[in-house]
C-alpha cells in the first residue's frame, strides 16, 4: 500500500514553520474554514487566469493563490490585469498576508511562497534560477497545512511543474483540477500532470468553476463523518464489496480517510447519497477498481524528512554493518514503497556507505505495495525533472541520468532493489531483516491492525534490527521488544526472545497461525516431516558433482562443491570466468561446450584427461541449459573417473636413422621458431592491449568529459527554459498592456476628435509632441511636425505671442487664458496650462484652442438690440422703467431720471419700493406688480397720488406690462416687468370777465 505523504520543500525561516504545521492534526490546521486554491502556470497563463476567473462568482467562498514563473527582475503587473476579469480583490502577496474568502493572492517576483495556518510565508529563493519549482513548494505546502480542504490546479506551462504538488495534496485527501492539454497554450505541465496519474478532474478552464462549486460541497460532505448506523452499514457494504471485487480489506483502514475517499469517488461521479453510490458500485466494476485506485494513498518523495535520513546513514549503518564481514547479505524491506522514491533513497544511502567503507556487501531490498501500477513506475526508476527539489545536485549526478522527460535512476541502483506486490497485512513477512521501513503507513490504519503490524515487523526484523518510522508513528505498547535508538525520527532496534512467535499467533496473523485449525501436535509433526525432506535434499546436493552456474558467456554466477581440481584462478587480472579458469586439457573442450550450449545444445558426459598437481585425471563434464530458470543460464558440472594410467616402461628403442635425425631436426627448428613467433606475437598482443587499455582509459576520460559538458548543457538549457518561460509570462503582460493602451489610445482620440478643440501638446521645450485636427485651423500643422518646435511654425491668431506666455506659464505653473481672433475673423478662447504626468511631474504645456465665434457674434448682436431698444425708450416722452422678478430697477429712460429728478446710481439696482421716499411703496402697488409675475397680466391708466422728493406731491397714471428677456443667461430670461408713467393733471376751471367759466390745458 503506497500510504506516503509528501513534506513540503519550503525555504529558510518558512522550512521550519511548515514542518511543524505538518504535526498538527486536522483541528489545528490553520483554523480555515474555507477550501484554499492553489493554482499554478508558467507560459500562457495569463491568458488562463482570465478565461478562468471570468467564470468565478464574487461570493464563491473560496481564496485564491496563484504561483506563476515571473522574471525576478521585472515587476508584475499580473494583479492589475486580472483585476479587469474579476469583482474579487486581486493583491500580490505580502509575508504574513492571513488568507481570506472570496479574494486573490498573486506571488511576487523573486520569491518562495509557502502558507502556514492560512498565513502566506514568502522567502528569497535558495535554487539559482531554472532550478526553481515554485508551484510545487506552494502546493506540497498548501496539502500539509489545509488537508482536505487543500485544492490544486495545474494551468498552461511547459516543463514538470506542480506534479509532485498536486500528488501532495491528493495524498492529503485534497481535489486537483488540469487543463485540458488541447486547450492549453502550452501542454507541458498539465501533460506531466495527467501522465502522472494526479488529476481527479481533467476540465477546460471555463468549466474549472462550477468543478470547484461541486468540490466544495464535497469538502461539506466530507466534514459529516458517517456516525449514523444507516451510514455505517452502508459504509461496510461497500468495503465488502471493495474486498469480494479486489481481494483486499479496507476494513482495517480509518473510518474518517475512508469515508473522505469515498465522497471524492461519489462527487466525481456527481452522487450525493451514499446508498445510491453503493448500488452504483454493484452495478459498475470499472467505478470498483477506480475506488480502490483512490483507497491507495500514493504519495512519496526521495529523501523525504532529509534529517531523518541523515541521522539514519551517519548512526544507524554503522552499527549494523559493524558485525558483518565483507560479502555477507544485508537485507532490507520498504513498506509501501509507493512508485519507489523511498526505497532507491535508501539504496543510494547503502552504495555511499560501501563505497566509503570500501567493501561490498550482499545487498537484498525488497521494496513492496499494494499498487500494481505504482510498482510498475518504481521498477522503470523515471522520474520528473522537480525531484531536483529533493535531491542535492551530487546524488543527481552519480546516481541519475538525466533524460528528456526528467531522471532516470542509474542502472547499479535499480538492481539493488527487488519491487513486488504484496498486502503487508495479510501476506507473510521477509524475514531476518537488518533493516526495516515503513514510514507513513500505519497512520491510516486502525489502532488494532498498526498493533498487529508491529508484532509482524518485529517477527521479521533480525535481532539487532532497526525499524525505521516516521515522525507520526510510533510502535505503540511493544517498548519491551524494541529499543529505542532516535525518539525523534523514530528508529527503534528489535529485541528478540522466546515469545515473539506465539505472541504472533495469539494475534491471529494469518502466515503464523495454523490455517486449517489444526491441533498444535499435527502441526509439529508436520513440521518435523518438513524437516526431514529439507534434510534429505542437503543430503543429495552434497553427494551432487561439483557444479558452477554460468551466463551464456561462461561467467561464474554460483558455485556448488570443490571445483579446485577443475578450476583455478586465471594468471593477470581477476576474472571469474569459467573458460579462463580452466585446468590445462578442459579449455578447448570446454569452450565449445559452452558456445553449444549457449545455442541449446547441451554437452553430456564429455572425456578428458585432466592436469591437476602435475599429473593427468581423466575425468567427465556435462554443460546444460537451465530452461526452468530462464534462457540466460548454463550448468556446467564436472565428476572424476579415475587417475590417468601411468605410462608403460620403456623400452630400448634402436637407434634411429641419419635421415630421421635430420628430420627430428628440422621439427625442432620449426617448433623453436614457431614459438619465437608465437611470443613475439603474444607480447604484439600484450603490447596492443595495454594500447587499447591506455586508448580505453582516453575514451573514458573523454566521455567523462563529454558527460560534464553534457550536464553544463543540460543546466545551460533548463535555465534558458526557465527564462523563455519567464519571458513569455512578460510578454504577456506586456501584450495585455498594449492591449490596454490602445484602448485607452482610442477613447482618448475619439474624445478630442468631437469636442472641436484645437489642441496641442508641448514638451518641455515648447517641441510638439501631438496635436488634435483642431488645431491645425490655428496652426498650419500637418502629421509630421510631431518633434518640431512650435516657434517654426506661425499661427493664424493675431497678436501672436502664444510661445511666451506658454514659457511663463511653463516656469510659474500659473494658467493663461484669455480670447483671440484669426485672420479671417474667427474667435477662440485660448488656455496655456501645465502639462502634468500621473506622478505629478511636470514635463510641459497643453494649449487649447475653443471657438467662441458664435458667441462673440450673439454677444455683438445682443448689444446693438440694446442700444437700439435704449434708443426707442430714450425716445419715448413717458417715464419708463424696467423691473425684474424681485422688483429691483433693471434699467429707466431719461424721461424717469429727468421728471422724478433722480441719477441712474440712484436708481439702477435699487428696489423700485425704495425709490425716492418710498413712495411707491403701497399695499395696492405691491399687490400690481405681484399680480403681474403671477398670472403676466397687465394694468392700465392706475392712478397713484404720492409725494415726490424734490417734485412734491402728484397723481400717476401707470400701465404695466409683463415681458421676457431675450437673452441666454438666467438673469436674461427671467420675467421682466414694463412700467410706463405719466402725470394727470386736471383741468384749471377760471372765471372771465364776462363771468363765464373757461377750460384749462392739461399738461402731462
């Protein structure tokens, strides 16, 4: 069972916060109660991050953290632009920013982010640019503070980014989401994602939101334990389900994890009620094999808690290596071991200590789990290129080869371990362990089954074992059979006695106790019948020849029995195969033996006399192909007969012939310089290969040459990857920006294109920077006077001292305005102010140009009806007077001045009720006038008698009128009264001489 989490790689003062939050339990966790997102992209976000927060509504309850790859020398403006695509405050992230809903948090440039309980924590970064992997630092640390409230999502980008990150937070019980690749701008990340098997949802970004909704109901769900005896039932149903499909029992696992995968399971299938999920479970065996998929936690990383594993090769190894000799076996066994990173970490560990101690030991790691798949990654050893977070840059180099996709474990450190699958719980043991691991398992298991894995790890570990845990586990009760070596990363060696196994058995663990119930003496016995069996096989195998095990080259794999009358080591350099080991006389026949054998023809029972001692044995060999075992495998096995006849008593022989001499001779001569040939090519031999050795030794040196310069390429070309991605996210921006201006560059031409004002703008010194087609009226400017001093070029306005009071206005700051006319006798209102940036800078002058000709025209107008209506009322005989709405004197003709004996000062602005001594001042003049505003009727021939100052009394006959003005201001629209006046004089009656009585004039 692959049940590893991930430790955040954080840096600085942030590493050791989010290790401690990883201590805590569920209800300490930062104290959100709201799902935190984590989202990640490199090249093409920006444009994701929009498509994506269109989508979002205001008041989701959700927070938002976006990590991007940004260059760390430019400034982001990434908040400001996704602020247009979404209502919800979008700010860069501070250090110690407490994370809150409904809100959006952008990463800095050149920063390390990493969140604390719901706290963001930013730090320089420790790896040099290109090594970088800041989505996976956030992610991993989002998953170890939030749990299952912990959300990520992996948008556009190239490289490998944010997979180790998303495994975090899925193995945390959190929810991944990954754009879908063919809507990605650049597929790299989302792919490695996918590839990876870590993404519960793979979704366009547009249907990202409502995936979130769905998953934050899950997480509401999720908090509701099944405690009901109705959920409970239904709960275990689908673990025996689970257990008749799969063969494997979740029982033992806790409720809580248990219950939360299962929620996932049914929101992916868009189920709410459990009993439903169950039926559909019966009625689908793909959605079983998928629940149980989501069962298996398989989460790891390398040198995960790298203090641990410190302590672990600096004070552990020693000590169990201290009583072996070189040679011996050193067996290890990784528990749910997941896809492998745990179980190579510690092979990698075992190849620096005997390579440090320079002795070689027998090296057996077996490293199992309850995931097929997983198993399948471990053995191929291919990693993603972001395991550089966890592994230093010296491992990387001697024991990983750098491949396009990412790391590929070294081939001496991929045939240290041995990875099968295997149900820890129910399957036996290895045993006679030196060492032992299982870190991160036990925590998702019941109290009841982590006692019985304990017995079972002590069953198997040797005495003087070490059993290796994580921080978050510890071995319960069982302190009388285990030692304490490291309380903190919890490495405990085992002491064994005579009650483990029946300690075992009384546990029920099924590989220790009898399986078919069986009284104890029938299984003793049985076991004392296997004991005799294994007995007569040793019997056998030491009365079977003397035999070696060989590949199909002849190389020495294992040895039975003496085989030093056969076999010697060969003179010169060490080798250990069997055809240079021969004894003289099994050579030639033995490498033809060999080589049909390599072909499967097998050799039986082969003659030949053999030297041994300096004397010949005659003696048989047999070479078989070991079919059952595989193909690559030959036996060669060796059996004496007898000792060689010794030879007969010579005889005398004649004495032979001159010509026989002779010819015995010539043979001599021949064999002597057959041998001087012979030797002499032996040492040409020799001579080229200690050439070749040399050339060898060269072309190594090259090629470990090569490989450096490699790596320096390799490095060369992940930086430049990094800052192409970098620039991409810039130009971005950027482009966004443009985008922006251009908008902005538009509304603002169309704004001065229909306002009709002349317009241009001056730098500094007075050179045009731009201008509106207005203003080409005043000035004669045409497109490409952009940059050319305005003093060049003469305006239409007369008077022209424009450049003057510009230069004033440009040193004091102080606006001009004042109206001007042209030639051809247009009129403009003319303003010189400062030109001011955003950050009040002033960089020079804008001169506008409004034509007021119409109004100059009307005003004209408007004066010459008024002379001309003074005119007429000057003409007229009867005193006259204006009056407005509040009675006040507007105007009066010579004729009031001259009859009422009163200056226009005195009159002119004055409440006609005031005039003289108040003598219009009367309750029936007030009520008039007042009639008058109200209905605009009229009165005429109203006679007023008063007493006039200066004139006395007299009696007026008045006639008013009510008229409009005909101007445009409000003073000149209002309601204006017409009072004309005349004086009633009555006639003069007088007596003649003649005693008749004559009229008199009237005199006005």
């Amino acid at each position: 069972m692959g049940t590893k989490r991930a430790t955040p790689k954080t840096h600085g003062e942030s590493r050791t916060k989010v290790a401690a939050a990883s201590k805590l339990d569920d209800s300490q966790k930062g104290g959100i109660a709201f799902p935190i997102v984590g989202m990640g992209a490199s090249a093409g976000g920006l444009e994701a991050f929009e498509q994506f927060f269109r989508q979002v509504p205001p008041d989701c309850g959700l927070a938002f953290v976006l990590v991007q790859h940004l260059d760390p020398s430019h400034a982001s403006i990434l908040n400001e632009i996704l602020q247009r695509s979404t209502t919800m405050p979008v700010v860069e992230a501070q250090d110690q920013m407490k994370v809150a809903p409904n809100s959006v948090y952008v990463i800095p440039p050149n920063r390390d982010l990493a969140i604390l309980h719901g706290v963001l924590q930013l730090s320089l970064p420790e790896q040099p640019r290109g090594h970088r992997m800041p989505i996976d630092a956030f992610l991993r640390s989002l998953a170890e503070d939030q749990g299952e409230k912990a959300i990520g999502i992996v948008l556009s980008g190239t490289g490998t980014d944010g997979t180790l990150g998303l495994r975090a937070i899925l193995g945390a019980g959190g929810m991944t989401l990954v754009q879908e690749p063919a809507t990605a701008k650049y597929d790299g990340m989302p792919s490695s994602a996918i590839r990876a098997g870590y993404a519960t949802q793979i979704l366009p970004v547009d249907k990202m939101a409502a995936a979130l909704q769905a998953g934050k109901r899950t997480l509401s769900i999720c908090d509701e334990t099944p405690s009901k005896p109705a959920a409970t039932g239904t709960l275990n149903r689908i673990l025996m389900l689970l257990r008749s499909r799969s063969g494997h029992d979740f029982s033992g696992y806790k409720k809580s994890t248990i219950g939360r995968r299962i929620v996932r399971r049914m929101a992916q299938q868009n189920i709410e009620d459990m009993e439903i999920y169950a039926r559909y479970l019966k009625e689908h065996p793909a959605e079983v094999k998928a629940l149980f998929k989501e069962l298996l936690i398989n989460v790891t990383s390398f040198f995960r808690d790298a203090e641990a594993f410190a302590v672990l090769k600096a004070e552990i190894l020693p000590k169990l290596f201290a009583d072996k000799h070189e040679g011996d076996a050193f067996r290890v066994w990784v528990t749910g071991c997941a896809t492998g990173e745990e179980a190579y970490s510690i092979a990698i560990l075992l190849r620096e200590f005997m390579d440090g101690t320079q002795q070689e030991y027998k090296v057996q790691l077996y490293a199992t789990d309850l995931d097929d798949d997983a198993i399948a990654i471990a053995r191929a050893g291919v990693y993603p290129a972001n395991i550089a977070q966890d592994v230093t840059p010296e491992h990387l180099r001697r024991f990983f080869v750098k491949e396009e996709d990412g790391y590929r474990v070294k081939k001496e450190i991929r045939e240290m371990v041995v990875f099968a699958v295997q149900n820890v719980i129910k399957d036996p043991p290895f045993t006679k362990l030196d060492l032992l691991s299982c870190r991160n398992l036990m925590i998702y298991l019941e109290p009841e089954l982590q006692d019985r894995l304990i017995l079972a790890f002590h069953y198997a570990l040797r005495p003087g074992g070490v059993l290796f845990l994580s921080p978050s586990e510890s071995i319960g009760n069982h302190s009388e059979q285990f030692t304490v070596l490291n309380r903190k990363w919890k490495l405990y060696q085992a002491i064994h006695d005579a009650t483990s196994v029946p300690a075992m058995r009384a546990r029920g663990l099924s590989w220790v106790a009898s399986s078919d119930g069986k009284a104890p003496e029938k299984v003793t016995q049985k076991s004392k019948e296997t004991n005799f069996a294994e007995f007569a096989k040793r019997l056998l195998l030491q009365s079977a020849p003397a035999s070696v095990v060989t590949d199909m080259k002849g190389n020495i794999l294992y040895v039975h029995g003496d085989t030093g009358k056969y076999l010697r080591p060969a003179p010169g350099q060490a080798t250990l195969n069997v055809i240079d080991m021969a004894r003289e006389g099994l050579q030639l026949e033995l490498r033809l033996a060999i080589q049909a054998g390599s072909r499967g023809t097998p050799t039986l029972s082969r003659e030949l006399p053999v030297k041994s001692n300096g004397d010949f044995y005659l003696a048989t060999f047999n070479v078989r192909p070991m079919q059952d075992v595989g193909n690559g495998y030959l036996l060669v096995s060796f059996q004496d007969i007898s000792k060689a006849p010794p030879a007969k008593s010579k005889r005398r022989q004649p004495a032979p012939k001159p010509g026989e001499l002779r010819r015995i001779e010539e043979l001599e001569r021949e064999l002597a310089h057959t041998r001087e040939n012979l030797q002499s090519t032996v040492e040409e031999q020799q001579a080229s290969n200690e050439e070749l050795k040399s050339t060898n030794e060269e072309m190594q040196s090259t090629n470990e040459e090569l490989q450096s310069t490699n790596e320096e390429l390799e490095t060369s070309k992940e930086e430049l990857q990094s800052v192409n991605e970098e620039l991409v996210t810039v130009n971005a921006e950027l482009q966004a920006k443009i985008e922006q201006l251009n908008d902005m560059q538009n509304d603002m031409k169309n704004l001065l294109d229909n306002i009709n004002v002349g317009t241009v703008f001056l730098n500094e010194h007075l050179v045009i920077r731009r201008f509106t087609r207005e203003a080409a009226r005043i000035y004669r400017l045409v497109a490409f006077d952009v940059g050319r001093p305005l003093v060049d070029i003469k305006s239409d306005l007369e008077g022209d001292d424009l450049l003057d009071r510009a230069q004033a206005v440009l040193e004091t700051l102080v606006p001009y305005e004042r109206e001007a006319r042209t030639a051809d006798g247009t009129w403009y209102l003319v303003r010189i102010q400062p030109y001011r940036t955003l950050d009040n800078v002033i960089e020079g002058v804008v001169l506008t140009f409004t034509d007021i000709s119409k109004r100059v025209a009307a005003e004209a107008e408007v004066r010459e009806a008024k002379k001309f209506a003074e005119a007429i009322v000057d003409t007229v005989r009867e005193p006259l007077v204006v009056l407005d709405a509040s009675l006040k004197v507007i105007s009066a003709s010579r004729p009031f001045y001259r009859f009422f004996r009163v200056s226009p000062e005195e009159t002119v602005g004055r409440v006609l009720y005031a005039l003289g001594n108040n003598q219009w001042d009367t309750p029936s003049m007030r009520e008039l006038l007042e009639n008058i505003l109200r209905s605009s009727a009229s009165f005429d021939d109203v006679e007023v008698d008063a007493v006039f100052q200066g004139i006395g009394p007299k009696k007026m006959r008045l006639n008013a009128r009510r008229i409009m003005g005909a101007g445009d201001s409000a003073m000149e629209t209002q309601p204006l009264i017409l009072v004309a006046m005349e004086e009633v004089i009555y006639p003069q009656v007088s007596t003649s001489g003649n005693g008749e009585q004559q009229d008199g004039q009237q005199v006005r």
